[in-house]
C-alpha cells in the first residue's frame, strides 16, 4: 500500500465540510477491521482509509494547518499502513474502570508480545509491538499498542487463496484462540496483501 502524502489529506476547512459523510464512511469500513479477541482486548487492523481518518482528525483537533505539522503527522502514522506482506493494527486493552484497568494493565504484562496471528496451515506470527517507541514499564503494560504481523510470502499466497485466518494470544492467564475471524474481516485484511 502506498504511504499518504499532504495531497489525500483536505485542508482544515475543506474537511469542516467532509467531515460528517467522511466519518460514517470510515466508521462502516473500521467494521471489516475491528476484531475482539476478548470482552476486554480489541484489534483494530489499520490501513490507509483508517490512518487518514485519524490524521484529518488530529490535524483538526489540533488545528494544524502548517506544512511541517501536516508533515509530522504524516510521519507519524503512516508506518502504521501494511506493506503488502504484513498486517499492522492498534491492539487495544479496554476496561471501563479506573482501579480495574490499573490491575489488569499490571497483569498483562507482556501481552501486546504474545498476541499472534495466523495463517490455516502455518505457524503463529506473534506481534511485533511498539517499533516507534517502548509503551511499557516495569509495572504495567499499556492499554494502547501498535503492532505488526509480518507474514512469509508463502503465508500471504495462502491468505490471498483463501485460507482461514486466526487470532489469539498465549499470555499466561490471558490465553485465547485460536479463534477463526469472521469472513469479512478476513477478506479486508486479504486486501492488505500484494
């Protein structure tokens, strides 16, 4: 997948204007992109779409509208974009309460290392996390991770054909899967592939 540049992203008031229609289209497409592994653990696999979302949305927010900061937050996300051999995502650990976030946060140490991916016929491809900079202590994980699934060329020929995808993950005490992903996540992360 090619990387985003100044030229796909709309000027601050341009995107005042396409916001609204803009917004619903990515929310509809993050849901062939969205995957639960758990009541509290969630995947959401990145792609061009969802990284120039979250741009116009933080250029916006922070109403960046000068070439340097369009450009630093171009560089910031779009590592995020597959390559074509490699599935990228935000894996996200989610608990509504305060006290029991901080508890499980320090229970899951190590847990965005031991989320895994895998092709039906191939071994697990654990994530790789966190490449921009370390989310973790000596204490606690954190709840927000980028990871990277990087494939074999012989595990992308077999997704593209149409093998089964799984996800889990094996951290002791937070085991889960492998569980099979829903066909239209799968057929969205298909596309990710060259």
């Amino acid at each position: 997948m090619s990387k985003l540049t100044r030229s796909d992203l709309w000027s601050l008031e341009d995107y005042a204007v396409q916001r609204t229609e803009f917004r619903a289209k990515v929310l509809a497409h993050k849901k062939n992109r969205q995957f639960q592994l758990d009541p509290h653990a969630r995947l959401l696999f990145e792609d061009a779409l969802t990284l120039r979302y979250q741009i116009q949305e933080m250029l916006r927010i922070e109403k960046v509208f000068e070439a340097a900061g369009i450009q630093d937050e171009l560089d910031a996300y779009n590592p995020l974009i597959p390559d074509g051999d490699n599935w990228k995502a935000t894996f996200m650990i989610e608990y509504e309460h305060v006290d029991e976030r901080r508890l499980r946060l320090q229970e899951l140490k190590n847990v965005e290392d031991l989320i895994w991916m895998q092709v039906d016929g191939f071994d697990k491809v654990y994530a790789i996390a966190d490449e921009d900079m370390d989310r973790e202590d000596d204490v606690k994980t954190s709840s927000v991770h980028f990871v990277r699934f990087q494939l074999t060329s012989d595990m992308v020929a077999a997704a593209k054909a149409g093998a089964t995808l799984f996800a889990g993950c094996d951290l002791e005490g937070f085991r889960i899967g492998p569980v099979a992903l829903p066909a239209n996540i799968a057929d969205s992360l298909r596309a990710d592939l060259a």
